[in-house]
C-alpha cells in the first residue's frame, strides 16, 4: 500500500515500539511488564534490483512479568515476508 513503517526498540522502557507517521511518534507494542533484552532485525532482499523476496527475520529475547517476583523468560524468532516481489 505504500505505507512506511519503523520499528525500534526504547532502551528506556525496554520495548519494541512502532510507528507509521514517518518515524515522528511511537506506540509500544509489548506490555509494560514485558522487558526485552536482545533484538536484531536480519534484512534479506531488500533491494529491487536482487531478485529476492523481501524478508526481515526478527529475534528477540526478554523477561515476561513483574519485577520482583517470579519472571519468565523467553526467546522468538519469526519471519516477515512481503507479499510482492519488488519489481
């Protein structure tokens, strides 16, 4: 659709957090009670001219639950594809 969005991760409140105003204000996309530790975006295809279909695997690892008490912690990974190939 044209629509740019960003990512980025809040070292503050440890969050990953979006945008779709260009960049100019974000909302959080994990609870409060959700701190993230690692996260890497590997970007394949990304160019128009490399034949490949776009794709961004994302990693992070954090902490789920209230501090002081008992936390969770947790690993995902999941793949995001574009539906069209750039052309």
């Amino acid at each position: 659709d044209g629509e740019e969005i960003h990512y980025r991760f809040n070292k503050t409140d440890m969050s990953l957090e979006r945008s779709t105003d260009g960049g100019i204000n974000y909302l959080a996309l994990t609870a409060p009670e959700v701190d993230i530790e690692v996260l890497k975006f590997y970007v394949r295809g990304e160019r128009s001219t490399d034949n490949e279909q776009p794709r961004v695997l994302l990693v992070f690892q954090g902490f789920a639950g209230p501090e002081g008490k008992t936390r969770t912690v947790f690993s995902l990974q999941t793949l995001i594809t574009q539906r069209l190939l750039d052309r």
